[in-house]
C-alpha cells in the first residue's frame, strides 16, 4: 500500500520539475481553498489507510496576486486564488492518525501550467472531467478549447439524441404513381421496417421466429426494403464517454441494443 | 538627478496602482450586463483595471473581452476576481460576494399593473444569482425557482448560460413578456409579484439587467406600458405601490 502511494508522489515530484514548476512539499494538511473535484472521498475512508502508514497526498495550485508571499503563507492568509486537489477530503479528525503531504504549487504566470495539472490529476486518477469542478474547467480555458466537456448533462444527452436521428435512416417516400390508400399502406409497413431494423443483429434468431410465425399469413406487401442496422458512431461514444462517464456509455449501449 | 525624479514617479505610480482600491457605484450583478459603457460608468476605471489584473491569468486583456468573458461564465468570475479590494457603498455586497454570499430576489422592483394571477409559477430568483455556481447553491434554485429548474435542471451559471437557457425555455414562458415587462413584474404567484421573472425575460432579451439599464437611462421597453418605468426613473416601488389602471382593453 505504501509502494503505491509513494509511485504517485514521486510521479507528481517528477511530472513538477519537468514542467518547470515552482512547488514546495510539506508535510501538513491542505489549505482552505477552491476545491478542484466537486466531491472527494469522506474522510472515514482514509481512517484504515492511515493506519497502515498510507500518506494523504494533496496538491495546492497557488494564484498569486503578489508574488511576494510565500505560496503556503499566501494560502493561508487568504491573498491567493488556491485550488485544492486531494482524493480524501480533509477533516479535523484526521489529524492525528494521518500523514498529509501537500505540494504547494505555483501557477499565477500561466494558465496553461494549471491545465496542465488538472490533464495530469485526470489521467493519473482516471477522472471524467464530470468530476471535476466545473468553474475550473472554465478558468482554465478547457471549455472553449472542448466545450464539450463543460456541456451539462441535459445538453449532452440532447445533442446525442440530436445525432442519432441524424443517423437514423429516413422512411424512404412512397412511389408517386400510388393512391393514397396504397401510400398509407405502405408508409404503414415502412414503419414496422424502420421498428426492425432499429433492432441489433443479436436478435436476428428472434426475427426469423417472428417470420416463421408470419409465413402462414398471407399478405400482399411480403418485401420489406432493406435498411441497414443502425449503430452509434464511435465519436458520440467517445463524447458520452468523456462528459458523462464510463457508465453512461454502457447505458447507452444496453438502451440501444 | 532628473532620472532619479523619473525612477521615484514611476515607483510612486506602481505604488498608487497597488494602492487603488475599487469603489464600485453598481452591485456584483453588472457582472452579467453586457454592456461595457456601463461598466465605464458605473464600476469606472479604477475597478475595470483591478479586475483586469485578475483575469490576465485566463487570458482577458481588455474591457470588451472582460465583459464578453464575465457574461458567458458568470460563476467563474469569483474566482477571476478574488484578492480586489473594496471600497465605497457597495464594499460590503462585492465582499460578500467574493465569499460566496448573494441576495437572491430581483434587483428590480418594477411598477404594478392589474395583471393574471398564476400560482403554477414561481421564480423567485433573480439572475443575478449565477454568479454563484450551481452546484454550491442548487438547493435554493430548487426551493426558489422551481419553474425554471422544470425545463432547465442544471442552469449552466459556468459556460454561456444565456444561450443555454433561451433555447429550452418554453415558447409560453418567453412570451410572458409579450404584453411588457411591467404586466409580467404585475403577475401575482401565490400573492407575490414576479419582479424577478420580468427580470429574466429582459435579460434573457438583452443580456442586460433591467435595473442597470434604468440606470444608464437605456431600459427597452417592450410595450407602451412599460415606458413608465422610464417616465419615473427614480421609482422604488415596493408591493402594495399604487397599482396603475388596467391595461387589458389596450393589450389584451
């Protein structure tokens, strides 16, 4: 357990000093701040980890307005914009059983450096930009370079839905030289060709049970046109996955099927 | 000895620039007005550059850009602005602010007319209250402006909110305003008047706030009926204002 948390501090060291940070560790819990996650793990979680000698890791971005002050007095005397990432949330009563270590970080030249941090934290703790604090999303520019990603949920679910009709292929116009009688008939059978093929090839067995059952009726319009099987395209699954998680896209799926 | 006067003018004029503080003549909602005379006006030069400071970090570096950024992402804006300091009647509402704290009601108290009464609505919330983020402040959104929250579950208060809004807003509550924003302000929900729905549908119209508009004597009025508003511009209306007479038989 130790191993591991150590991997990330010493990943994090690294990933600091190549990025040409200015950053001070110390050891001692976050300060108060804009939280970078909208909601971290309770605190009761962290109890057992601490036991066993598992560090609480947090990271301070510092956005100074004097750059004279020290980043951690800066913080903590309320003369700086400072985002706070920690996977446990910090709580008083933590104080005494664990070890939090936070690296205070210098970002008031660039935006980009707080970026670059937030796209590190994401691709080292696996986290949709869902989870993160959607006014630092903005902050930092991600919205208009994805704005995708800063899109609520209502919005995405639309313009996914906006897609897939898109992508549904339109009833094919009935043939001029028919009566209206004939049009509605078969506007009627384009119909339930459009509810099929809506229908994935896993349940091709259920289709030929359904013809088998429909072979003893006879019927005037036998020839369906053929439409091929819809499918999501691969950019809206990447999309869904992005903004609304992995879980959604296996929901999306299950739906579709 | 001229150079050294040179070197101690330029270090007094950095000092003077630390030094000046923002003595606002508007409350924190201007940061959702589109409309940068305004802000010249009203929050003046002194203000616009301290807030400039903070937002060179997300790339803004003059008035328009500051506004166009400031309208699009308005709970952005506190952490853009964090560190001013204040002064002047407004310090403790901008202060207040800047710690998260925002009234809630209509900025706007418009004069009364007869109008519908319409219990179904309620929206009670001005919008000047997406300065605050959604997700910190959902629960009065829920409470106070239910109707809203029934067409739009997640007011986007950090990317574009005005479009975002306009386009699921349903047609019938748009046109609420169609018989002018005094007659929506005059609609009575559950014994209250609608001041801040009335807000709404002018900023949603304008990107600008009605009671700032009054100000800068730049309020559109939608209908003859509302050019009262500007025929008694110092207006402070309160419930129970004398009520104008019908405007049924003119607009109905």
């Amino acid at each position: 357990m130790d191993k591991a948390s150590d991997a990330f501090q010493e990943g994090l060291r690294r990933f600091l000093a190549e990025g040409g940070y200015a950053w001070a560790e110390r050891s001692g819990p976050p300060p108060p701040g804009v939280k970078i996650l909208k909601t971290a793990h309770p605190p009761r979680i962290a109890e057992r980890l601490c036991e066993e000698g598992f560090p609480l890791i947090y990271i301070a971005a510092v956005r100074r307005r004097d750059s004279s002050t020290p980043l951690e007095e800066a913080c903590r005397r309320g003369e700086a914009v400072c985002y706070v990432y920690g996977d446990v949330e910090w709580a008083p009563e933590l104080e005494h059983r664990c070890r939090p270590v936070t690296f205070y970080v210098d970002v008031k030249e660039e935006k980009k450096a707080l970026e670059a941090l937030l796209l590190y934290i994401a691709k080292t703790r696996s986290l949709p930009w869902v989870a993160f604090n959607r006014e630092i999303l903005r902050i930092v520019g991600l919205c208009d370079a994805a704005p995708n990603i800063c899109l609520t949920e209502e919005a995405v679910v639309k313009k996914v839905e906006a897609m897939r009709k898109q992508l549904t292929p339109q009833p094919p116009e009935p043939p001029r030289s028919l009566t209206a009688e004939d049009a509605w008939d078969s506007s009627k059978t384009d119909a339930t060709a459009d509810v099929t093929a809506e229908a994935d090839d896993t349940a091709e067995t259920q289709k030929t049970e359904n013809k088998d059952a429909a072979a003893g009726v006879d019927k005037p319009h036998t020839h369906k046109p053929h439409v091929p099987a819809v499918r999501l395209d691969p950019a809206v699954l990447e999309l869904v996955r992005r903004c609304c998680g992995e879980e959604c896209v296996t929901r999306l799926l299950a739906c579709h099927d | 000895m001229q150079e050294l006067f040179y070197a101690d003018a330029r270090y007094l004029r950095l000092c003077n620039r630390r030094l000046m503080m923002c003595r606002p003549d508007v409350d924190p909602s201007i940061l959702i007005h589109q409309d940068p005379q305004a802000w010249e006006e009203l929050l003046g030069w002194s203000c616009i550059e301290a807030f400039l400071e903070g937002a060179k970090f997300v790339g803004v570096d003059n008035l328009d850009a500051l506004v166009e950024y400031s309208v699009s992402s308005p709970s952005a804006m506190r952490l853009v602005l964090a560190g001013t300091k204040f002064s002047g009647q407004h310090r403790q509402e901008w202060e207040d602010y800047l710690r998260g704290k925002l009234e809630m009601g209509a900025r706007m108290k418009f004069p009364k007319v007869e109008a519908a009464r319409r219990d179904d609505l309620w929206i009670q919330i001005s919008p000047a209250y997406m300065l605050l983020p959604f997700d910190e402040t959902k629960r009065r959104w829920q409470r106070v402006a239910y109707t809203l929250l029934k067409y739009v579950p997640d007011i986007p208060t950090h990317y574009k909110p005005r479009e975002f809004i306009s386009a699921l807003l349903p047609p019938e509550l748009r046109a609420l305003s169609a018989r002018g924003y005094v007659w929506a302000a005059s609609i009575k929900s559950r014994d209250r008047y609608n001041d801040a729905l009335a807000e709404w549908l002018y900023w949603l119209d304008h990107a600008r706030l009605p009671h700032i508009d009054v100000k800068m004597d730049k309020f559109e009025p939608r209908t003859p009926i509302d050019s009262f508003v500007l025929s008694r511009r110092r207006f402070v209306g309160k419930i129970g204002a004398p009520t104008l007479p019908t405007n049924q038989g003119q607009h109905g």
